[in-house]
C-alpha cells in the first residue's frame, strides 16, 4: 500500500485530520482563505473609489468662484489631500488644452503650478440632478 501524504491546511498549515478531500482543519481557516483571496481586488478598487470621491469633494469645496471658475495653487490642492494620479476622465480642446475631472469637477494646469478649477454642468444636465446641485 503506498503511503499517503500528508495533507495540510492551506490557511495556517496544521496537520488535517478526516476526509481524503479536505483542503482546512477548521471553518475559521477556511473562511479566512476564501476572505483573504477574494477581498483584494474589492479593496483595490474600494480605493479608487475612495480617491475619487475625495478628489471630487476638495474641487467641488475650492471651486467657489463666479461661474464655476477658480485659480488655485497646487499647493492648496496637494495640502488638501487631491491625488493627481486618480481621475475619472479627460477632456482635450481644439486648441489643445487639457481638462483633467473627477465627474463634473476638474481642472486646467495653467503652468507654474496654477490651476483653473471648473465645473461642466453638461454631466448634470445629462443626469437629470441639475437643479439640485
């Protein structure tokens, strides 16, 4: 009779016990498994969700001029928390100009490190929330 190896939890590594078939000494490990290997690319995207959010929030609080236009220092923008790196789109002009936004909210690099900070109301419109914006 050849001998059998023995099996292991795949969680903590304890020796297992019983059926041929049995991959987890215990529900917790077992649950701990399937938690572990199906929890990391909910939280990756948890937290771009996460980023955008916040981004959209720090332009929508420092967008408070006439027309929804506003020059604002980087500086103001990074001591807020704004993460260059997550936006939802971007919009390029016909003379070349590039607004980078998170949804409605966004943003020109006017050069120095300035920026002009919009509001495109077409994404509203388009959703029916114009009026309660």
């Amino acid at each position: 009779m050849p001998a059998v190896a023995e099996k292991v939890c795949l969680e903590c590594g304890e020796k297992i016990a019983g059926r041929t078939d049995k991959r987890f000494c215990s529900d917790a490990c077992r649950n701990q498994y399937h938690y572990q290997a199906n929890n990391a690319p909910i939280n990756y995207v948890r937290n771009v969700v996460n980023a955008l959010k916040r981004n959209r929030r720090i332009l929508s609080e420092l967008n408070t001029g006439p027309e929804g236009k506003t020059r604002v220092h980087r500086d103001k923008l990074v001591e807020r928390g704004y993460n260059f790196m997550y936006h939802s789109n971007t919009h390029r002009t016909k003379v070349g100009n590039t607004y980078v936004f998170c949804f409605e909210h966004g943003y020109l690099e006017l050069g120095e490190n300035w920026y002009m900070l919009v509001r495109r109301d077409e994404y509203l419109a388009r959703s029916g929330d114009l009026a309660t914006a």
